[in-house]
C-alpha cells in the first residue's frame, strides 16, 4: 500500500452498497491539519492519513467520521457536530470524513473494507 499523497481518487466500499465515491487525500502535515476546515461542505470524502483522532473545532458543519485499521477496515463510524474533540481509536491509522449523514447511505459501518484508488491507479 505505501505512503499516500496528497491528492484525489475514489473510495469503493467493498461490502457495503458498492459505493464509488469522489475522495480527497490529505497526507501532509499541512493538508491533515487544515481538513474540513473553512469549508461549508464537501463532495464526496476526505481521508487524513495518517490520524487516529479528529476534532471539529471551527468547523461550519456536521460530518460522519470513520476510523480505518491498517487493512482499510472500518473499526468505527460516528457523526460529529462542531465543537466537539473526538476519541483517540489507538488501532486506526487513518479516518475518513464526509458530510453527516452520507456515510450510511455508502454502507460504511464497522467491519466494512474499502479500497483507495489513487490519480495513478485510474489511469491504468
């Protein structure tokens, strides 16, 4: 699997509806720490990696939150409002954030597997 970078792709939800979703990277320090912030929504979802805890402080919006292990497993899916710090999942790697709500209608919830396919993926 390697690093990521920064960037876009797609999000498959493996064994959940099959959802193909628009997904940004942020795998810098830089794009990690900035996120959601100053947006008032978002297409699609964003995967910090690597993070293991998020907060929604100064936040515009609500979002669904989704904690992946090392194998892109989902370990927990929780909907956030601004204001709020979220728990430490010690054995995530990465999270996903997606505006509240849409997140289920993708069948993501715990136990679920996704793929990333990055730029380069897609152009072969």
């Amino acid at each position: 699997m390697g690093r990521w970078r920064d960037g876009t792709g797609v999000l498959s939800v493996l064994d959940g509806a099959g959802a193909a979703v628009a997904l940004e990277i942020a795998a810098s320090y830089r794009a990690r720490t900035r996120g959601l912030l100053g947006r008032d929504g978002i297409d699609g979802v964003i995967l910090l990696t690597p993070a293991s805890s998020v907060h929604t402080f100064r936040m515009r919006f609500a979002i669904d939150v989704a904690h992946l292990d090392r194998h892109l497993r989902v370990i927990a899916v929780r909907t956030m409002a601004p204001g709020r710090l979220g728990a430490l999942r010690p054995r995530a790697r990465h999270v996903l954030e997606a505006e509240a709500g849409a997140m289920a209608g993708w069948g993501l919830r715990p136990g679920v597997v996704v793929s990333v396919a990055t730029g380069q993926d897609l152009r072969t």
